[in-house]
C-alpha cells in the first residue's frame, strides 16, 4: 500500500540512509497485498525531539463510531491523540456560615480546610479584635440539636454527612467553655462520677484521676444513671451507663460493671455528641439536659438518634465533656495550647489601611514630671497612659455635660451603646439564653435595658454554672448624675467606667467581669 503524497507533505521527513547506505523516500512501500482498514497504520516521526505530541501537525483521523461524536456529528476526531490538560489548581470549597442574626457570609477555604481556618478567616472579615474562643457550630434546627466543632476537624467532611434537603447549617459565635474543663475540671467532673479503671487498678483519688485523663491522655471510667428512649417508643428508660475508651456500654442487671452485665452501646470513634435544646417539648424527655449520639452512617431523623437524658446540667456536661476527651484523646488538649499559645492574637493591618499624615513620626508623652515631658519607651506603660488619659477624659466630660447650668448644648450618645456588651432591649430570658449559649463561664457578663424599672439598666453575670442579675439604678449627687448597684455606696460616672472597675474589683458582685458577651454580625 502507498500513502496518499499528502501524508509526507504534512510530516516532511528528509531522505535518510539506511543501513546499507541507499537512500529512502518517505513513502512507504508494501511488497503485499494492501493491509485492511482495521489494522493500524505506522506514522512515523509524530513526536517531537523532547518527546511530546504536536497537534499541528497531526493528521485527521477517520472515526470509526460517528454516532458517538461532538454535537456537530463530524466522523474526525481532530487531536484525538492530545493528552488532556490536568487540573494544577488546589481543589476548593465554599462554606456558608450564619451569625447569631438572620445574616450569613459564604468564605472559599481549601477543601482540607480545618475550623480553626474557617474561624480565622471570619475574626478578619468582620474586624474581630481577637480570636479568642471563637467557635463554628453545626446546627439542625428542626431537629433542635447543636454540636461545636473541634478546632481540627474538617469542614469539608462535616458537611459531606448532612441531609442535601435539610436545614442544617454552620453557625458562629463565641464558645468560652470549648476548653473551660481543662482549667476548672472540679467544675465538669464529679467525683461520684469518676472511677478506676475496672481491668487496671491504679488507686488514685477521683481529682488525681482527673487531673491524669487532662495531662497524660489516660481514660478512667465516667459512671451514672442516664434516662434513655427506647428504640421505637416515646417512652424513656433509666439505666446505669458506663464511659470507656472502647465505647459507652450500658448495664443489664443495675450497677453491676462485670463484663457479662454489659451490653455496648456506641463506638466512640464512630459516633458524634450533639446537645439537644427543648427536649421536652419535642421529644418528651424527663428532664431537659438531653443530649444524643449518631453514628457517621446515620441519617439525621429522630428515629436514628440515641438520645439520653441527664439527672443535672452538671451531670450531662460531665458526659458531654467525657465523651469529647475520649474521642479526640491528646488532640484535643494540642488544640487547647494551640489556643492558648496566643489567646489575643492581634488582626495584622491590612494593606490597603493608610496612616494619617505624621502618625508614623508620633510617640507617647509623659507631661506629669517637674522636669518637662519626657518619651515613654515602653509599650506598655505607654498603653497604661493612653487608657488613664481616655478615662481621665470621659471623667471631665461627663462631670462637663453633668452641670446643672451648663450651656454647652444636649449631652452626647452615651458611651455604654457602642460598647460590645450592651444588648439594648433584650429580655430576661434572651439574656439568659445568650449566656448559655456561649458557656455561661464565670465572669461572662452582659448589659442591658431594664424591661420593669425605666431608665435603669440591668447587669447579667454567670458565676459557678448559674446567672444572677443585678440593677444599675441611675441617681444624683450634688447636681450631677451617677449609676450605682449597690444603694449610693459605689458611683460610676457611667457604664463603661461601672465595668472596667468591675473587671479588676469585685465589689458586690461574687466573680470580677471577666468575658463579655458578643454577637457579631457577619
């Protein structure tokens, strides 16, 4: 057979020798019979010096399946033999978070994004002054559960396993007590909840028990009575459950822990912990410290969750907590001192910020000495002159505008309502709510209008687990107004100055100010 001329146009070989020395041409000679159409054809010189294709170059190859061609129906596969270009891009992936309003922002992260990324990433683009105990949440609102993230989880795989019509979303907001039991374990974990290990005896007290499972990783027994709803059934049943490494197992025959008496419940690498809000009402538990187990292969329906019901708050945080530990082991105590490494870690400016004219040249003064002012070279004595000098200010103008003849026209917004803390008209029980949510810790605190007494505010403080409320009632003295808690004994010249006394006095109150509750609108 003997290729059409056009073929050695295209390929444009040169003569070349062979072996013995006699010149050949570029058409190629078959000394048979014409090989069939079926049988390849050897085109030679198709590479290029360094190895790779040239698709200019490249004849039309005749397609024997026209029918399963482009959309044109052309029977030629033009570069049919190009190898197709790989994705060099890093793979991608879009998270949509909520805030604690009705407003969301979606963020593009890396696929193996973590959600200490994606909480990073949100503390810049809404101007947070900090990152600490920021948190996402994974929330199911028709299913009233609720569970935090771990710092080193992956985003990505947590929305994989939710319901692709469902309401489940990502929440953010502060957490104060993601990692509170590794400073207060008294707090998380009673001691009549706490055993030794039944296969290893170590003889240590229930706090050195403690102290070792936060130190050292190691895993006692978590024990106690839990109210669970059978399988089915709106019934609720009370058993005696036992927490260890291998699982969480339940007992057949009372307390009894022997090994025959045990029946396993969950595997703890298989299953994820949510709180359960208004379990009463939606799923008519005894009491309302519910929480619920599903494993990774479970679907989000009240049929396949294994919900429990606590005696106490005190009792379901301690399982809760437990339960966390036991999972993530010594991961989670690197996520606490990774937090704590830098717990007020300062945003960096961003590029397109601009300074005002000769502030790069500016430095702090100290004007107070007889011998002149002199620069102050330590930053932080400098930042201690800089809030004495703001305080110092707000003093002068409020005993300005607080004058009974005074003429310099109405007095300013008060200070108190650009603060983060103060929540305006919230109620009582949202005030509560907001508290909780965010860990009622000792000393979280807000502020906010009194909804009984007009023009007073009211003081809502966490301490050991519970929130008590204290009034700020406005009053005057020699003419001039103060705000005092405490009938006239303390007097504050407003609210920012009440809560910066309180946050390094504790004066009536039974713990010092300590975490403000914020909400942020993303």
């Amino acid at each position: 057979m003997q290729v059409d001329r056009g073929w050695t146009e295209v390929f444009n070989d040169p003569p070349r020798e062979d072996m013995h020395g006699e010149e050949t041409s570029n058409q190629v000679k078959s000394s048979g019979p014409s090989a069939p159409r079926s049988q390849p054809l050897t085109i030679r010189n198709s590479y290029s010096s360094k190895g790779d294709f040239r698709p200019s170059s490249m004849p039309s190859i005749p397609n024997p399946f026209p029918e399963l061609c482009s959309p044109s129906h052309s029977p030629v596969r033009v570069g049919s033999l190009v190898g197709s270009a790989t994705a060099t891009d890093e793979d991608t992936h879009v998270v949509r978070v909520f805030g604690e309003d009705t407003h969301s922002r979606s963020v593009v992260v890396s696929s193996m994004a973590t959600a200490r990324d994606v909480c990073h990433i949100l503390v810049e683009s809404t101007h947070c002054t900090d990152e600490e105990n920021w948190a996402l949440l994974e929330q199911h609102p028709s299913l009233l559960l609720e569970r935090c993230l771990e710092d080193h989880e992956v985003v990505s795989q947590v929305q994989s396993s939710w319901p692709q019509d469902g309401d489940t979303k990502l929440l953010f907001r502060k957490n104060y007590a993601k990692y509170e039991f590794f400073k207060k374990p008294a707090q998380y974990f009673p001691e009549n909840m706490i055993s030794d290990c039944t296969d290893v005896k170590t003889g240590m007290t229930p706090s050195q028990l403690v102290q070792s499972m936060l130190k050292c990783g190691s895993c006692p027994e978590i024990q106690g009575y839990l109210h669970v709803r059978e399988a089915g059934k709106k019934s609720w049943k009370k058993l005696y459950f036992v927490l260890r490494r291998s699982g969480l197992y339940c007992s057949t025959k009372g307390s009894s822990k022997e090994p025959r008496h045990l029946q396993c419940v969950a595997d703890l690498a298989d299953v994820s912990v949510y709180t359960v809000g208004n379990s009463r009402k939606l799923y008519n538990s005894p009491k309302g410290h519910t929480f619920c187990m599903k494993t990774s292969r479970g679907k989000f329906h009240s049929q396949e969750l294994k919900l429990l019901c606590a005696d106490s708050e005190q009792s379901k945080t301690c399982w809760v907590t437990a339960f966390r530990l036991f999972k993530n082991g010594k991961q989670l105590q690197c996520n606490y001192l990774l937090a704590q490494a830098n717990p007020n870690l300062q945003i960096p400016p961003r590029n397109n910020t601009k300074r005002a004219d000769g502030e790069e040249s500016m430095v702090a003064m100290d004007f107070s000495g007889k011998s002149g002012g002199r620069v102050i070279l330590n930053p932080r004595e400098a930042e201690s002159a800089e809030q004495e000098e703001g305080y110092n200010w707000r003093k002068r103008e409020a005993l300005r505008y607080s004058l009974p003849n005074s003429s310099h026209g109405s007095r300013p917004p008060a200070v108190h309502q650009t603060q983060p803390w103060f929540h305006g008209g919230v109620s009582r029980s949202e005030a509560q709510q907001l508290l909780e949510e965010q860990g009622q810790v000792d000393g979280l605190f807000l502020i906010r209008d009194s909804q009984l007494h007009a023009q007073c505010f009211v003081l809502s403080l966490c301490h050991q687990r519970k929130i008590k409320h204290y009034l700020l009632i406005p009053c005057e003295d020699g003419g001039r107004q103060y705000y005092t808690m405490d009938d006239g004994e303390t007097l504050f010249i407003d609210l920012l100055q009440l809560v910066e006394f309180h946050q390094i006095n504790r004066g009536i109150l039974p713990v010092c100010l300590k975490h403000p509750c914020i909400r942020v609108a993303l």
